[in-house]
C-alpha cells in the first residue's frame, strides 16, 4: 500500500488487511479497513527501515493533535 498524505512524502508499505467494514452515508459507500503491516527490518522481505522512520514521524506530528483533544474532551 502507499500511504500519500498531502505535503509528505509517499510511504510504500506491505502488509495484511485483518478487519474491514462497509457502510452507506447518504449517497455515498464508505469503507474501513485495519491493516496489520509487516514487520520492518533490512531483509527484502520486511518493509524498509525508511519507511518505518517515516511512519513514526507522522506518529509524533499527528499524535500530539490527537492528545490535545482527548485532553479537552476528558475535561
């Protein structure tokens, strides 16, 4: 999968899909789906230390935002 967020770079990851879910709004079909990547590593056969790197930067930039509003909310 490609994970493209706009402004940054694209991430290339591999993994499993162990939960999906489809749901109608309005007009609209709407799909969910938990992906399990796999493990990171150097060997071909994991995904790469890079994109790992990249993922845990979009952790520790998002993260924060998410905190700051389960703080509000708990209030």
């Amino acid at each position: 999968m490609s994970i493209k967020i706009k402004d940054k770079e694209i991430i290339n990851v591999r993994g499993n899909v162990v939960w999906t879910q489809t749901s109608r709004e309005n007009e609209f079909k709407k799909a969910n789906a938990v992906v399990q990547f796999l493990p990171f590593g150097t060997d071909e056969r994991y995904n790469s230390l890079q994109s790992y790197d990249l993922l845990a930067q979009l952790e520790e930039e998002y993260s924060h935002d998410f905190k700051i509003l389960n703080n509000i909310y708990a209030s």
